[in-house]
C-alpha cells in the first residue's frame, strides 16, 4: 500500500499565508494566552464589570477565584502588546497582526462555531498618521491578495466598546449551488480613546486602528466551504481535498 504524504490542516495554510500578506505591508506578529485574565480580555477594552456589551459574548469562566475566561476575542493580545511596549518605553508606531484560537459559549450552525480562529489587527502611529481610509485600504488589499481578486465588500457601522466609531465588514458569498448572501467577516474601526488610556498612551497623541475577522469565515470564502463545521470534523478526507502539502 502506498504511503501518503502527511498534508497540514486548511487553517495552518491559511494563517501562514494571511501572514504572508501582511508581513508585505509592514505588521509583525504577536501572541498571548488563551486562557485570560478580566483586565486584558475586558476591561482594558472598554468593557468594565458592569457594562451591557459583557452581554454580547457569550463566555466560559473557569470556577476558580478570581475566575479566568477562555479568551474570546484576540483583541487581548493588542492589550498585551502595547502594554509590552510602553512599560519597555517603545512608543508607536505599532503594526502588528494576531492570529489564534477564541472561544464562545453559543450553538454551532453552518456560519457559527464555539472554538474558532481569529485575525486581530493593530495598528497605532501619531495623531492623524492613521485614519479610517487606512483601514479600509488595508481590508481591499488583504483581500484582492487572499482571494486573488477583487471581490464585493461593504462596511456597515456596528458597535463595539473598544473602537468608536465601529464598523461589520461583509464579504459577498456564493457557495456552488446556493443563493449568494453577505457573509459578516468581523468587526473593524478606529481604537477608542480609553483603550489607548488602559495601556499607558496618550490619544491626543495617538490613533490607529483594530479589526478581528474570523479566520474560518475568510478560509470559507476562499473555497467555498457551505459549512464553517467541516473545518474542525476531524474528518481527514476533508484535509486531503486541499493542495497544500507538507
């Protein structure tokens, strides 16, 4: 029996090559735990013990005391980042990207699932060396160079409690055999002032912006994948109808 070549998971492919693109335009790449503490997965963003957006996420606590959160959002990680630098007294600008596992307490279906990937996206300069044409320039061209081509987008204003203004960015998706529909990707806008306050920045001197687009979503516009849950069957047939190999 012939041996097959071992093949690496769609979603590797694809955060190397989402790097890859925005390795070209300048961001690094940062890390941070999975499992967060409230300060960096909440109320460094805005979002303190008794504000209404806690119940946007839906979130696993652990049961010790104080209790810790599987992250859901990487947006800890730009919290990490900035507060690395400012304490290492490096200042903006900042460029970077974060990649990695999120975890939400809701019901799975064809477009949702409760451990998934996200993209966050940081980037932090002088006051009005960043602006919100910049962020929108930055989506076009991550896109045209993931999808290799153009394809249809649309911003819509949305809110959450660590940029302002905020912003959806929906992708047009066809999947072979289906109605087209827009496909919300992930929320985007400019970082709130007090986010730049919780870390130790001035925002009269600085601005930038934050997104954080779900990496199987993207991965899902790529191929055309109708269900996001194929992505973790488990089923290695699904692995082997991709090119990349090892």
């Amino acid at each position: 029996m012939m041996n097959q070549r071992g093949r690496l998971h769609p979603m590797t492919v694809a955060i190397r090559e989402i790097a890859e693109i925005f390795g070209r335009m300048g961001f690094g790449i940062a890390y941070g735990p999975e499992l967060e503490d409230d300060w960096h997965n909440f109320s460094a963003l805005n979002v303190p013990e008794d504000h209404p957006a806690r119940d946007m996420q839906d979130t696993f606590f652990t049961t010790e005391q104080p209790p810790r959160v599987p992250r859901t959002h990487t947006s800890s990680v730009q919290i990490r980042y900035m507060e690395r630098q400012v304490k290492a007294g490096i200042m903006p600008p900042y460029r970077i990207i974060a990649p990695g596992k999120v975890f939400r307490n809701e019901a799975t279906d064809a477009t949702h699932e409760a451990q998934f990937n996200q993209l966050e996206g940081l980037a932090i300069g002088p006051a009005g060396s960043v602006t919100f044409a910049h962020l929108k320039g930055t989506f076009v061209r991550f896109f045209s160079e993931y999808f290799g081509k153009e394809v249809p987008t649309r911003f819509r204003p949305s809110y959450f409690p660590f940029v302002e203004p905020g912003l959806e960015v929906d992708v047009w998706f066809e999947p072979e055999g289906k109605k087209g529909i827009w496909l919300e990707t992930g929320g985007a806008g400019m970082v709130h002032p007090q986010v730049l306050k919780n870390v130790g920045l001035d925002p009269e001197k600085y601005e930038g912006f934050a997104f954080g687009p779900g990496l199987e979503r993207i991965v899902m516009l790529k191929y055309g994948i109708p269900d996001v849950r194929l992505l973790h069957s488990g089923d290695i047939r699904f692995i082997y109808g991709f090119e990349a190999a090892v």
